[in-house]
C-alpha cells in the first residue's frame, strides 16, 4: 500500500491544481460524514477496530478543516497550505490503519486504503493560492 500511496502524490504532484479551496472544503466534510463516520457506524459491530480508528480519523480531519482559513473553516488559525501538508500526513495514517490496527483482512480496510489514496490525490490536486482570504493571526488578535 505505501507504493500505491506513493504513486498517488507523484501523479498528483504534476496534476493540474484543478481544486478551488472552497471545493476542497466541500470534499473534506462531505468526504468525513459519509466516509469516515458511515463506516464507523456500519462496521460498529462485527469490526470493532476499524469502527474506532475511522471516527477517530474523522475526527481529525473534521478537526483540520473547522481551523483552516479557507470557505467553510470555523477558526482561521492555520494556513490552506499548512492544511495541505497535515492532509497528506492524515492520508497516510489512513491507508496504512488497517496494518496499524490489525485489520488487515478484512472488509474496512479496502476503504482506508481508497480513502487514503484519494486524500492525497486531492490534496496534490488543490491549489492553494486560489481564494485565500489574507485573515492572519495578527488580524484576529486585533478583533479580540
């Protein structure tokens, strides 16, 4: 799976950059509550393990996107290009969690390992500099 993964960044690194921002924050939630949290809730059940890490990895990507300064972000307090970059760390994460986790062999990890595969070719897809808001740490000090 990593050569796969691997693959995957160095196609998208010399992909155009065809993704606006705020289409990349439609994907991110869109991808996390019917991705990450459906598998959680169907896998519940009978695979525990996988359950647990893709609400867990929901979480975190839930997490990044509600702190990015892009349409769609709750609380400016990283960049899109900072977002990118735990982006493709939360890809990886998530292709390799069914070896993490001991679930190797079983339905879930089909979907980590696509799941992880798509986030970075979003990722390498999204072009960061398209539609940023110029907001700054120092503008929000000033506003509070």
């Amino acid at each position: 799976m990593p050569l796969l993964h691997k693959g995957v960044q160095i196609l998208s690194d010399k992909a155009p950059k065809v993704i606006s921002p705020k289409l990349h924050a439609i994907l991110d939630y869109s991808v996390v509550a019917g991705g990450f949290f459906l598998i959680g809730a169907l896998a519940w059940k009978r695979h525990k393990r996988a359950a647990i890490s893709s609400i867990i990895l929901g979480a975190a990507e839930t997490g990044v996107a509600m702190i990015t300064d892009f349409p769609g972000g709750v609380t400016p307090l990283i960049s899109l290009h900072t977002h990118l970059k735990l982006d493709a760390g939360l890809s990886a994460v998530t292709a390799t969690m069914p070896n993490l986790m001991g679930f190797t062999d079983e339905w879930p990890s089909t979907f980590f390992r696509v799941h992880g595969a798509a986030m970075a070719a979003v990722g390498g897809m999204t072009q960061p500099e398209r539609g940023l808001s110029h907001r700054t740490r120092d503008d929000l000090r000033r506003v509070a």
